[in-house]
C-alpha cells in the first residue's frame, strides 16, 4: 500500500488471500502458493497496482522470496471501486 500512496493512489484497503498445496511426504513442504491482491481504493490505476504487487512480491518481501525456493508462487489482482460511504 505504501507504494501505491506514495504515487498518490487513493487506496482505501488492501486483503490478500491465499491458497496453497503442500507436498505429500513430510515434511510436507508448500509446493504451490495462489496468492490474490483485492485492492480497494477510488480512481485506482490498474497498471500502478499491478506494479506495486509486482514490486511487492519480487523485490520487497522476504518471505516471498524464501518460499519461491521450494513453492510455485501465482499473483493475481482484483481491483475494487470504494463505495462512497
């Protein structure tokens, strides 16, 4: 989130779920890991948001980058238009 506000993006909330396989013997490590972004926010830039997961995922997050040496790692996006409550 703080890449997308810092290019003044109008984020109001940001889940990611995940979903994941593991492998069948012990020590049954994850063999594929689903993760999907829903991003909420007004006015967002679909290609600022995809920009910020992928810097998210490749660059910034060590996890990631620690569990790409054993697990397929998938991202996916969803964008989300903020009600005006």
């Amino acid at each position: 989130m703080m890449i997308l506000k810092r290019g003044r993006e109008q984020v109001t909330d940001c889940v990611v779920e995940i979903d994941g396989e593991r492998a069948q013997t012990d020590p049954k490590v994850f063999t594929k890991i689903a993760l999907k972004y829903v991003v909420t926010g007004r006015a967002l830039d679909r290609k600022k948001v995809e920009r910020a997961v992928a810097l998210s995922a490749e660059k910034y997050c060590s996890a990631s980058a620690i569990m790409a040496k054993t697990a397929e790692l998938t991202h996916t996006i969803e964008v989300v238009e903020a009600s005006n409550v």
